[in-house]
C-alpha cells in the first residue's frame, strides 16, 4: 500500500494528476551467443556506434517522459544546488605545482596551464582553458617536457574513457601531433627525447600496446597478448626509472624501460603481484608474494627477477593501501579491522612510529605527491559527519605539527554498527544521521560491493541536505568490498556474489527493526557495480525498499560477460566469472538482474544512464528498464534519464545537477517536498 501513497506524494502537483504511462521501448529480441546462446527479448536495441536515429529519438523520448514526471520536485531540486552552494567543504586540499625547469606548473580541469618562478611568484596563463562552452570534456592527465617546451594532455570528449592525446609545443601554440585511441597515460623518456604512451585495443579499449613517440615518428615497443591483461606507465620516486607494468585482476608483471626497450623486471606468477618502486639505492616491492600484500626489499634491481627479497612489513591482517618513500624513511597507509593506521619505517626497514588515523565511521590517507626530502608527510582526514582538513606529520618524531582545532559542536552523529548476517558474518555499517531530528527517520542505504573496493566513509555536504529533512544516510560494506581486507573481498567475489546482495538485504533488514528507523521508507542507491547489488537486492526482495536509485547499473551480467568484444569482459572473469565454466555461469545466472525480473511490486525507481559509457554501456539500464515495466505489478514510477553528452561519469558542468534529482526524487518519495 505504501507504494501508492509515495507515488501520490511524488506526483502531487496539479500538472501531474492525469500521468501520461511511460512510452514503450518495443521489444526487440536477438539471439545471443555465447556459451549457452538465448533469445534476448531487447537486446536488438544496442548499437555500438550509439548514432541510430531510432534509438537517440527513444532515450530522448524517455528523457523527456522522466523530466514530466519529476517536474512536481523541481523546487526541491532547485532547492538542494542552491544549499550545495553554501554548505562547508572543509578545509581545502594544498594547490600542487610541478617543479620543472626552473618553474612551477600546475593545470586545472578545465585544460588551463599555469607558471610561476617561486611560490611568491603571481602566476601566469601559459594555455587557454581548452573545455568547449557545452558538451562531454575530461582533462584525464598532463605531461610537461623536461625543458618545459612541450605538453601532453590526455582528453576525452565524448565520456567513453577512449582518449586523444595531443602534444602542443607552448612557445608557438602549434601543435605538433595528435594520438588517438589511447589510455591516459604519458610518460617521457629520461633524456626528453621520446614520448609513450598506449593504445587502446578496438572496441574493448584494453591498453594492450606501448609506442614511442619520437620526431614526428612512433614505433612499437611492446604489445601484451593476453587478453586478460593491460598495459600501464609510472615513474619511480626518485625519478631514476621508468616502469612499464601489465596485470590482471591478481598477477602482475612489471619492466624497466630506461634504455628504450622493455627489459623484464620478475616473470609473471598466477596470483602474484609485485608493484616496484625506488629511492635511491632502496629498491622496494609491494607484493603478495607471501600471501598477503606486504612490503619488501631487493639488493638490486638487477636481483628482483630472482625473487629473493627480504620483507620489511608484513600484511597479515592488515591492508596496505598506500606508500611514500622518503630518504630515510618509508610510510604506509593500511587498514586494520576496517580503521585506518600509518607506520612509519627508517631506511633499514625498521618500524619507528605506528599511529592510529581513524576510528569508526571515517577515514584518512596520505594527500598528494611528496617531495622525497623532507620530513614530513600530509594526511587528510574527514568522516561522514566532519568535514576534511589536513595536518603534518613529523617521521623523525612521529608527532603530529598542527593537531590543536577542536572540534565544533555539531547537530551531526556517524557510527559503525555491525550488523550479524544470514550466514552469520559480522557485517560493518557506517551512520549519520542528526541528533536533533524526531524518530521514526527515513533511511537511505547505499551499496557497492565489488573490486575490493573499500567504500570509505567520506564527508558528502550533498548528503547533508538529505540527513537535515530527516533522513538516516548509512553504507553498507558488504563482502565483495574490501573494507575488511581481501578475506572480505574474496568472500564476495564470483561464484560467492551472492553473499554481497545477502549482506545487503541483512543490513537493511537489521536497520528496519530499529525503532529509529521509519521500516515504510527505506530507500536504496547504487551506482555501477553497486547498481548490480542494488538491482539483484529488488529482484530478490521487492517489497523491502519504498524506492531506489541506479546510477549507469551493471544490470545485464549474463550478457556482458558472454561478450569478450566488450570493454572490460576479459579482464574480469575473475571479478564476475567466466561463462565457460558451468558452476560460474550458473552463479551468474542465478544473480544477473536483467536475466531475473519476474511479476512483482517493484518500488519506484530512478535509473541513469551515459550514451558513451564503455564501462556499462547504455544498452543495460535501457533493456533493464524495458524489461521491469513489462514485469512489475507495483505503482512506479519506473523513470529512466540517460545522458546523451557523457559516459560512465556525469560531466563537472551538470554532476550537481544529477545528484540534485536523484535526492529530490527520493525526499518526495518520503513524503519531503521542501
């Protein structure tokens, strides 16, 4: 009954009494193939080069029906950017300049570079912004030449993460050549002389090849076979080498390419990773070479192949997350117990300072690039109800340099709960909500669960508008995540995905008996990876949540990874299965939301989409959408708003805007209009 009530309150407006139904997406079945072929009852609707006249007229056509049913909350959507643009958010992160031939440089998202002589210097434009008036545009990463004559830039314009790089010469303007189809890396030589970067494979986009870019001329330097791997570029911290690594999701291989050619570091090892880096004569590895990623020491480069290193740090329950290499010391950022900590090792590898960084809902890093030579390093802290700021670490005293703020008194409370799961796992819920509002509270639960991925408690001021009409904001880091570590992560992981949408119905069945909590307005989000979750979430329990938003959902598992031409599909066999493998492709089965819609009161749904998204192509939540309204038997509305100009991430220029909808939509639906 709740959802006939939330669909009057969402369409309460006099324009929106007499509702239009939502304009059909026609069937369109074509047979799949795969390892078990299938009729897919919309799958005739893909079209790789997203330019059919037919199918731009139907998303424009679903976009306008979403924008009618949504105009009774524009107020509050207007209402919601206009907070957003008062609300704190914290203590600003430090500008970073390049230091390169005899100047400072720094480049802005928009495309703009900028010089300076010294820190007290005014700076100057050296290039105009290059983001166009309107339209996709992403600045994905820069490289300035060694005599500070040439820049490289990575750009995308269309959202499909497919990348231009363009090498401009700054003196003259001109520019000197144009590179398609890459990744965004860039790297120069040690001499200047040479340019690489990589290409991407067609239609995956798989960085599978490493060229050399040299006097108006490229060559090939090296091509990674296996289709399960891609290619990647970085610099040591001390300058000195440059690495050429490739990967899968749990092995990895790295090479020198200091003299021009690739010269093989350690063979790759099914399940062995070792990522290199150095500081001098320090030649360090973080590696799962013992089972766990910890860290470890070579003599010599020329000794890493032979793989007899001595460990530094060890892993055993404990995550490292991050590193710093320092001239005298060595810095980890780890996680322990789902908190965050930082140890702090001399040149000799022994452990001088061990420091807690978090406790509970919220979490610290270590910020930005660091010079080497100095002795101190910066961590940025904030939590879901304390907005960031940043302070100094001493590593020879291990005390910190600016600790005195106080906290403000706050209307703000977060937490970590856990919450006991179906198969009796001790699952970790992170909570804010305000102290000074009136019980029973809507709730919003959001969701991820993939990769690893950690899910960190951070400070949202968007959230915050939500959190002061009444609403209770919490995570739930389920197994698939890595918040936990990789025991956690690996529980939730292929065959065992299940457990990720287990843990996630636990979690919001737990929080629905909380006297707190209103149990007629719980709400879900989820957005990629987390949209599977979420969607597999209401295929398996509809009536559990009074609404939910997917932003670009990963919602046809079955047909994505029965398709090695796609983006993505070979490297995550292992994240997902491989549909070769009968007990894999039943578990797929068994869990894809696409493949298992069936007659039900789904919830009223917002779901987004990104025309050149090639991480989850459009195609995805457009048949998913289909397919729900021709299976459910709730009220709706089932509202789906794809973006024409953008991909898997919304442009800077309309982000706010999304999110501005999406938290309107689910406010009305409990019953907040203002």
């Amino acid at each position: 009954m709740h959802g006939l009530l939330i669909l009057a309150t969402l369409l309460a407006t006099p324009a929106a009494q007499a509702v239009d139904p939502a304009p059909t997406i026609a069937r369109r079945p074509l047979l799949m193939k795969g390892e078990i072929a299938r009729i897919d009852p919309y799958g005739g609707w893909r079209d790789d080069g997203r330019s059919s006249p037919e199918l731009l007229a139907l998303l424009r056509q679903q976009n306008r029906w979403t924008e009618q049913q949504l105009s009774g909350q524009q107020g509050l959507t207007q209402q919601l950017l206009a907070e957003w643009q008062t609300r704190t958010r914290g203590e600003p992160m430090p500008a970073e300049w390049l230091s390169l031939a005899g100047s400072q440089w720094r480049m802005e998202a928009d495309g703009s570079l900028w010089q300076r002589s010294d820190e007290q210097a005014t700076a100057r434009q050296r290039l105009a912004p290059r983001q166009p008036s309107s339209g996709y545009y992403e600045l994905a990463n820069w490289s300035l030449h060694p005599d500070g004559r040439w820049l490289a830039l990575a750009e995308d314009s269309l959202g499909s993460r497919d990348y231009r790089i363009t090498l401009l010469d700054l003196a003259s303007g001109k520019t000197l050549t144009t590179l398609t189809h890459r990744a965004s890396d860039l790297l120069w030589s040690l001499d200047g002389r040479t340019l690489y970067t990589l290409a991407n494979e067609r239609h995956t986009l798989r960085p599978w090849q490493l060229w050399a870019w040299q006097g108006d001329k490229e060559q090939l330097i090296h091509q990674e076979a296996d289709p399960a791997w891609l290619l990647s570029l970085y610099r040591t911290t001390d300058q000195r080498h440059l690495i050429l690594q490739s990967n899968n999701h749990d092995s990895s291989e790295q090479y020198l390419l200091d003299g021009g050619s690739t010269a093989l570091l350690k063979a790759r090892q099914p399940g062995v990773e070792y990522y290199l880096d150095t500081q001098g004569e320090r030649v360090l590895l973080k590696s799962n070479l013992e089972g766990e990623l910890g860290l470890y020491q070579a003599a010599s480069l020329a000794e890493v192949g032979q793989g007899a290193w001595q460990r530094r740090w060890q892993g055993r329950d404990r995550t490292l997350e991050k590193w710093r290499l320092f001239a005298n010391y060595t810095v980890l950022q780890y996680r322990k117990a789902g908190d965050d900590w930082l140890d702090v090792l001399d040149a000799n590898g022994e452990l001088r300072h061990s420091l807690p960084l978090t406790e509970g809902a919220g979490t610290a890093w270590i910020q930005g690039a660091h010079d080497p030579a100095s002795q101190h390093v910066l961590i940025r802290r904030q939590g879901m109800a304390e907005a960031p700021h940043q302070r100094w670490l001493d590593l020879d005293s291990g005390q910190w340099l600016n600790d005195g703020a106080q906290a403000s008194p706050t209307p703000y409370r977060s937490e970590r709960r856990w919450v006991l799961g179906k198969d009796g796992a001790r699952i970790p819920v992170s909570l804010v909500w305000r102290t000074d509002i009136g019980t029973p509270k809507a709730l919003l639960l959001y969701g991820y669960g993939a990769y690893g991925t950690p899910m960190r408690p951070y400070y949202q001021p968007q959230v915050l508008s939500l959190i002061d009409r009444g609403v209770v904001y919490a995570i739930a880091h389920v197994r698939g995540g890595g918040l936990l570590g990789d025991a956690w992560y690996q529980d939730g992981r292929g065959q065992q995905k299940q457990r990720s949408v287990d843990d996630f119905l636990a979690v919001a069945d737990a929080l629905a008996r909380d006297p707190a909590i209103d149990p007629a307005r719980l709400f879900a989000m989820g957005g990629s990876a987390g949209g599977l979750l979420v969607a597999a979430a209401l295929n398996q329990a509809p009536a559990r949540f009074a609404g939910a938003v997917l932003q670009v959902p990963f919602v046809d598992l079955l047909g994505t990874m029965n398709d090695p031409g796609l983006p993505l599909t070979r490297q995550e066999y292992g994240e997902w299965g491989n549909p070769a493998k009968a007990a894999d492709y039943a578990a797929m089965r068994r869990l894809s939301p696409y493949d298992n819609l069936h007659a039900a009161p789904y919830p009223p749904l917002y779901v987004t989409a990104g025309l050149h998204d090639s991480q989850v192509p459009y195609w995805e939540p457009l048949k998913w959408m289909a397919r729900l309204r021709e299976h459910s038997t709730g009220a709706g509305p089932y509202l789906l708003s794809t973006e024409l100009e953008g991909g898997h991430l919304a442009t800077p220029r309309t982000a706010q805007q999304k999110a501005a909808r999406e938290y309107a939509f689910l406010l009305s639906l409990a019953g907040v209009t203002r």
